[in-house]
C-alpha cells in the first residue's frame, strides 16, 4: 500500500493546522488503505492565538512539531528528518498555521517566504513527480515555491479574488472551484481543494477533501 505524507502547521485553524482538515485528510487516506507519515517543522509558531477569543496571547509560545502531534496522537515526525523517498505523495492541510508557520503568507503576501524544509521537500516531491495534494490557503504556499521554477500548474483556493490575484502574481494560475469538488493537473500531479476558503459546513470540508485524497492516490505510479 502506498505511502503518503501529511504535513502539519501546527494544531488549530487560527495559528496552526485547521483540525477539521487535517481529521478528513487522514481518515480518507486510512479508508482507502494509505499508510500515513505525518510530519511537521520543528520550529515555533508565528504567535499563538486564544480559539475562544480569536484575539492572539501576548508572550506566549508554542511548537509546531508538538503542536501537530496532538492531532495525530504523537505519531509524528520532523520534516527535516523526511525525504520524498519516504513516501509516495505528500498532502498540505490547511489552516492559518499554513501561512502562518509553513510560509509568511499571511504577513507578506505574494512577497512571503516558505519555510526552507518545506520548500525542500515540495520541490522534490515534484521534481520526482509524485502526487501533491494541497488545501485551504496551501495553494498560495505553492505558488511561492513553484515560483522561477519553470513548472506551470493550476490551483484553487475557491473565488477568493485577492488570494487569487496573490496566486497569479507568483506564477501559477488559479482556477474557481466550489468546495465540494477538486482541481487536478494531471501532468504535474497536483490536486487542490478550497475547504475552509469556502466551507460553512464541516461535510462540505469532507467531501472535497475526500475526493482530493482519492485524486492523489489514483495519480500515484500514473
């Protein structure tokens, strides 16, 4: 059975992983028979943020890698530490972690930064052409490390049109999706969905997501 990395940014939607997210990646990929090698940067959040009060906790600080570990009861490893050789696809869930704590995209925009260990591995996740799938916000993340790179794709975030914009800017085209279904760039192997860019509903969130892993999986030795 194949294996597929799921990286993490962190542990809820307003300064780490959107957990909704994460929760529908992993399970569709158990349900259709995937081992899954979760991972996430050893690195401290951008801040922390109170869930309740959507307001962020001055001076407090929290870890990324241990962070996302709650999400997958500790089954976790630091990317640093993981190759594309590890694996046979590599899926982004979203959430603010992901322009967060991945990338600089929430502070910078189309300017931002990715995490270098990130930006690694997605260049070669592609450059061994194995399936990415990328979710929520993590389209505009990839947009940033395809950026120069000669790869030319098509993503969604939904119909946000600043993001969009922020997309096109960096290189990579952005195609509306609703957020039930999925856009897949069969040369490349890239799938991406808008999930909580979009959804009101956590079963909207699902099924989209359900049909991205199933993308992923059915690209794998294509």
């Amino acid at each position: 059975m194949p294996t597929v990395g799921v990286c993490l940014a962190g542990c809820g939607f307003l300064d780490g992983a959107e957990i909704y997210e994460s929760v529908a990646t992993l399970t569709s990929l158990e349900r259709a028979g995937a081992d899954i090698l979760a991972m996430a940067p050893n690195v401290d959040q951008a801040h922390v943020v109170n869930h309740l009060t959507g307001e962020v906790v001055e001076g407090e600080s929290r870890n990324v890698l241990v962070e996302a570990a709650r999400i997958v009861r500790g089954q976790i490893k630091d990317i640093a530490k993981v190759t594309a050789d590890d694996m046979d696809a590599l899926i982004f869930p979203g959430g603010y972690g992901v322009a967060k704590n991945l990338s600089t995209y929430a502070f910078d925009g189309a300017n931002c930064q990715v995490n270098e260990e990130v930006h690694r591995l997605i260049r070669e996740i592609i450059a061994a052409n194995k399936p990415l799938g990328v979710i929520c916000i993590a389209p505009a993340m990839l947009a940033k490390v395809l950026e120069g790179s000669g790869v030319n794709t098509q993503v969604t975030i939904g119909n946000d049109p600043g993001t969009a914009q922020d997309i096109e800017d960096m290189g990579t085209t952005h195609v509306t999706c609703s957020v039930t279904k999925h856009i897949t760039d069969k040369e490349n192997k890239i799938v991406s969905t808008p999930a909580y860019m979009l959804a009101k509903k956590i079963g909207e969130t699902w099924l989209g997501i359900e049909g991205l892993v199933n993308e992923v999986l059915a690209l794998i030795d294509t």
